[in-house]
C-alpha cells in the first residue's frame, strides 16, 4: 500500500456532423461514420479513422439517433434517445498501445443500453492521438461535450464515465476542468497517476535483484534471456492461480513485496499475484519514443521507496535505485501527456476496481482516497472493490448499480455506500469486496471469480 509520506514524498520528488434535436429527432438518419466538421476534421498526420457505422438502438419502441464524424482531429459517436432527458454522458476509452488508427468505442459493461433507455444521450471520442496520452484524453472529451452542446443542446448535466487510462482521464478532467462535469464513475482506473509506472519498475528491479540477474535498462533480449533465468531462479515458471506453491523462499519474497506495493493483503491477493507475474515483466518498457506517451517508463522511480518484507534478501539495501529520466515533466502540475492528480475532485467520484488486477492495481484507488482526503474533499469520493481479477472485470449489474447509485447522489445529494480502502485491517478481511461484487457471477464461475472464496 502506498503510504503517505511515501506518496507525498514522491510528488515532491518527482513530481462532422452538425446535429440539430427537434420533435423530429428520432427519425433522422444516421450520418456518416466519415463526416467531417471544419474544426480538425481530418486525422493528425499519421493517424486514420476507423469508425463504421453504428446502428441505431431501439427503446421505447423508438431507434434512437447515431451521429459519426470527426472533430478535432479526433474520431466520435455521438447517441441520443427519442425521449432524451437533456443530459450528457461521456465514455472516456482506455489505452490502445502505440497504434494509428484512432476508433472511439460506445459504453461498455451494458451502460450503454442502460443509458439510452434511462434517456441519457451518451458521447464517445477516440482522442486525437494513441499511447499513454492523458493529455489527449482529457481535450478530447471535453472537446467532445462543446461540439454535442453546439450541435444538439447544451445538457442539463454532464457525466463522465470510462475504463483503465480513461479512469486516468476522468481524474484529471475533474481537475483541469472545474465545475464541468457534474458526476464520474471511473472504473479500474488509474487514479494514483505516475505511481502506475513506479509500480510496474518496482517489480521488475525486485524481481532482480532477488533473483541475481541484473538486467536494467532492459535489454532487447529481456523476454527471452534475463526473464526465463528469473522465473526459474524465483520458482516462477510454473506457477499457476489454482495450482501449487512453486515459488522460492525469494520468489516468496517478490510475491510479498508485490502484493504489499499492488494494495497490501487483501482476498485473491496470491492468485492474482500467479495470475499476472508474467505480464508485469512483458510491461517494463525502457524505449520506443522520446515522449512520455510513447515511453512513460522514462517517468517511473524508486529512489525513496521502502519494500517490505526485506528478507530473506535486504531488498532495500541491495535493489537498483532509479531516478526518473524526466523530472520535469514528472514534477510539472500543468496538463502533460502523463500529469499528475491532486486529488481535488470537483464532483462526485464513484469508482469501481478489481481487487486482484494488477495491470491497474488496487493501490491506484488508495492513493487517490489519499490525496483526495488530505485535500478535504472525502465526502466527494466513493469507492467500491469487486472480487475479480482480470483488469476492468466487471459484470454489467456491478456497472450499472454503481451508476445508477452515482445518479442519485448527483439529483438528491445523498452519498452512497461504498468500501474503505485505506484502512490495511479492513481491506485484508476474507469478505473484503463482497459487499459490491455480483454474487451471480460467482455462481455461474464468470471470468475469475472463483479465485476468491464464496462471500
């Protein structure tokens, strides 16, 4: 679990289409996927657009109407119900790697049949750019909900809601742009901003050090020559979630000290822990572009962390320290491609997270109830953990009660239920997440539900 004076000291540190909405509305045809407006209506150089047709949904015996286009540069969708209640939701996408086709992509998690038919319109935009660009995401969907209010009606009330980066995008957008959005559901989100990559190079100089196979910067034969030696040095290899202990007394040490960094003991941790040991050495990237979207491994570090346990090896004595390449922009509070979150919501946050991902660990959510706490604004934020595993692993009940519990705190003030997630007691209790997670998903064995004992 990342502690306060760790994470504050690591901030010291490092720090198309126009569309006109009448009676009429639902009758409309769709337009097309390549419609272009006069603001950035073409792709960046080097990008294309991949946005086929989306056909129209029918609620209340009504299609409702699809718009497509391109609009600063960046690919959207746009869907509004025949009865539209005059509010907004915007879907923020979660990463998409380095490629070059941009694609926006409609709500997930059955959110977007719910909205439609509880008659939200709902706006998705690919962002302008691929990679670890936050800074794309943030404009872009902000962007987004300008061009909707230009070009169908300004909403009543806007929502922003999303997966994995897009939770990164949301917790940023709160911040860059006060007052804005009036709720967000961030789901397996990366709430605790850079810390994400210190994570992923904790486990990897870890890993090393306690299997003596020094390998930073990683070389171009990582994969295939310094990993295979630390697998079998730490007992890893064949290591499976339902299958027997093989680790090492060390290997025993790097789950230890993983599950500590990723959330601290909590149910499903050791499972987890053999369900993403290979991934996490696959994410360490230390080339491929100077900026911090194309490379945001050159802002991670581990100079002031502190792994526990520290034996049967003096990790901390012995581990490779790392400074970050840029600190700079690590440091900067201005809107960069990778920037930080305060923690100064200025709407109401509900968020869901997966106790046992560790491509967006559960520590993002503890540093984010953190810095939001020691900003005062706890009451703004509620937080719910789900028994899964597989990274943004949510069933549509589970998605669609935490939104329409995050609607009714926006209409009536009330604050909903949710988890606690700093306190280490509470969080390490065999029940921790069942309070949130979807008890039929476990009884039909969804996904990985059965890592974790019946609630």
């Amino acid at each position: 679990m990342l502690s306060t004076p760790v994470r504050a000291a690591r901030r010291l540190l490092a720090a198309t289409v126009t569309l006109t909405l009448a009676l009429g509305l639902a009758g409309a045809p769709p337009a097309s996927a390549t419609g272009r407006d006069a603001r950035g209506g073409e792709p960046l150089p080097g990008y294309t657009i991949e946005n086929p047709p989306l056909a129209p949904l029918v609620v209340g015996g009504r299609p409702t109407t699809v718009r497509q286009g391109v609009h600063r540069h960046a690919a959207y969708i746009i869907e509004v119900p025949a009865r539209w209640n005059g509010d907004l939701v915007l879907w923020a996408h979660g990463y998409r790697g380095q490629g070059t086709v941009l694609s926006p992509e409609p709500p997930g998690f059955g959110l977007r049949q719910r909205l439609l038919e509880q008659g939200y319109a709902w706006a998705s935009s690919s962002y302008d750019r691929n990679g670890f660009d936050i800074r794309s995401g943030v404009l872009g969907t902000k962007d987004l909900a300008d061009h909707f209010g230009r070009t169908v009606r300004r909403p009543h009330h806007t929502y922003v809601a999303g997966v994995s980066m897009g939770g990164y995008v949301i917790g940023r957008s709160l911040e860059q742009f006060p007052g804005y959005y009036d709720g967000a559901l961030p789901m397996c989100g990366v709430l605790g901003d850079q810390a994400l990559l210190d994570f992923y190079l904790d486990y990897n100089l870890v890993a090393q050090t306690l299997a003596g196979v020094p390998a930073y910067p990683t070389p171009a034969d990582y994969l295939t020559n310094a990993v295979p030696r630390i697998q079998v040095a730490l007992g890893l290899a064949g290591l499976t979630p339902t299958g027997p202990d093989t680790t090492t007394d060390r290997g025993k040490q790097l789950r230890a000290i993983t599950v500590n960094r990723s959330g601290g003991p909590r149910p499903g941790a050791d499972a987890a822990f053999a369900s993403w040991k290979d991934f996490l050495f696959s994410i360490t990237v230390t080339s491929g572009g100077d900026s911090p979207a194309q490379r945001p491994g050159q802002l991670s570090t581990n100079l002031l962390t502190r792994y526990t346990p520290n034996s049967p090896v003096n990790v901390n004595a012995t581990v490779q320290r790392v400074a970050p390449e840029n600190v700079v922009q690590r440091l900067l509070p201005t809107l960069t491609e990778v920037p930080r979150i305060a923690g100064r919501p200025s709407a109401p946050v509900l968020s869901l997270h997966g106790l046992g991902d560790l491509f967006v660990p559960f520590s993002m959510e503890q540093a984010y109830a953190t810095d939001v706490a020691r900003h005062g604004r706890g009451r703004m934020v509620v937080q719910r953990a789900i028994r899964s595993t597989q990274h943004c692993e949510f069933t549509p009940v589970e998605a669609g009660a935490a939104w329409d519990d995050l609607v009714s705190w926006v209409r009536t003030g009330k604050r909903p239920a949710g988890d606690t997630v700093t306190d280490p007691a509470v969080v390490a209790q065999p029940d921790y997440g069942c309070r949130f997670s979807d008890r039929d998903a476990y009884a039909v064995g969804v996904g990985t539900r059965r890592l974790y004992p019946a609630c």
